[in-house]
C-alpha cells in the first residue's frame, strides 16, 4: 500500500477538530450512539453534529447503521481503535483529558474500555498473570493462548469460552495480541479474545459499563473474581 503526505493531512484534519474528537474519544467504548447522544457529549447542536458525523462516515472512520428510526454510528474497525489509541499515546494524554471524563480520572485508570477490551490497572495486572503462567505467549506480532491457557480462559465464563473451541479464522494479531496501556505504559490483553474476555466479565457481573463512558466499575463478585482467579487484591 502506497501512503502520501495528502492522506496523512486527510485524516489529521478529520481527527483534529475538538468536536470530533470528542465524538470519537467517545465510540472508543466500543458501542454505537446516536447523533443526539453524541451531539451531547461534544457540545454542539444536533445539526452540527451530523454534519461531523457525515465527514467521519465519509473519511472512513466511522460507519453508520439504520435500525428503525434511528441511525447509529461507531467507530469503523478496530484499526481506527489503534490509530486514535496511538494518537492519544503519542500526544502523551488520555481519554481523560476531555472535559467530562477528566472528573473521572482515577476510575478510569482502574478500568475502562479500549474499543471492546479492557484497559487500565486491572487489564494489566491480569494479563501480567497470563503472560507468567504460561497462558499467553508472546511472538514478534501477535500473542499465542497455549493449550494451558485456552483451558483456564474457557473458565472464565462465556463468550470467551465459546471463542476458544472455535477454530481461528482470522489474522493472528487480530485474534490475540497485546495492546499498549496509554495509561499504565504496559501491555494489555487485546484482539477477539481481549474483546471476548470483556463480554465475559460484563456477563459475569464482575464488570458493569458506565453509560455513556468508557469507565467500567469492578463489582463485589468481581473483586472475589480477581482474587479468586488470578490472585489479585483490590
């Protein structure tokens, strides 16, 4: 793939505007919303923000979809994810530095989603544990789950354990691969399996979504969970 200087600036331009960085800081939740919603946490009229959301389909970031009356919009691939992740670490900020989610700051560090993973102080710890057991093996572009591993993951609940007796079907490091923490400055468990370890601790109650946020709050069961599972205090 050949890259130009015109691209680069195509999509600085995209992303460098304050409303719609909010807009995408926001669908790094890994969800969909509406203009209204995100008219909302950017600030602006709803005119305006279909008018953001319009170049943001336009320029390959994000993607729309019907459902009924309304229409939803959310962040394009998981490639999008990075880029902004990189971004933000590049800059030497967080999410947290929008006006909202600045009051947020030490939940947010705790734990918050990545797109459809899990970040922060518990994403990290975990995966340290991962990586010590034998788990997850690191290779030059992706993580390998050894058969050691795939067999503790698939305890863990569903719908990670119905990924792992799946055959994989997909490139390696979109499957399982470590993903820089833009906070903690360590590596974090990403890929199908890190979005699917997510899913699982919502489903478990060990994790709850904030609405409209990307903090996740750790409940009682998730707490005994940590412990439980991988010896972690809280």
């Amino acid at each position: 793939m050949v890259h130009t200087s015109g691209s680069l600036v195509s999509v600085g331009a995209l992303v460098g505007d304050q409303a719609r960085a909010s807009m995408l800081l926001q669908l790094m939740d890994g969800r969909a919303y509406t203009a209204m919603e995100l008219a909302r946490v950017a600030g602006v009229t709803p005119q305006t923000a279909s008018t953001h959301l319009r170049r943001l389909v336009e320029g390959d970031l994000l993607v729309a979809v019907a459902q009924g009356r309304h229409r939803f919009h959310r962040l394009a691939s998981h490639e999008v994810a990075d880029m902004l992740e990189g971004i933000l670490r590049v800059a030497d900020r967080t999410p947290s530095c929008t006006a909202v989610a600045s009051r947020s700051m030490p939940a947010l560090r705790q734990a918050r989603s990545c797109y459809r993973h899990l970040a922060g102080v518990h994403a990290v710890a975990i995966t340290d544990r991962l990586l010590h057991a034998g788990h997850l093996i690191p290779r030059e572009a992706h993580w390998q789950v050894s058969v050691e591993g795939a067999a503790f993951l698939r305890e863990l609940g569903q719908p990670l354990a119905e990924l792992l007796r799946l055959p994989v079907t997909v490139k390696p490091a979109r499957y399982c691969r470590g993903c820089l923490d833009c906070t903690e400055r360590r590596s974090h468990l990403a890929g199908l399996v890190g979005e699917a370890m997510l899913d699982s601790f919502v489903k478990n109650d060990w994790l709850r979504r904030v609405e409209g946020r990307r903090e996740l709050r750790l409940t009682h069961l998730g707490r005994e969970a940590l412990w439980k599972r991988f010896n972690l205090t809280t």
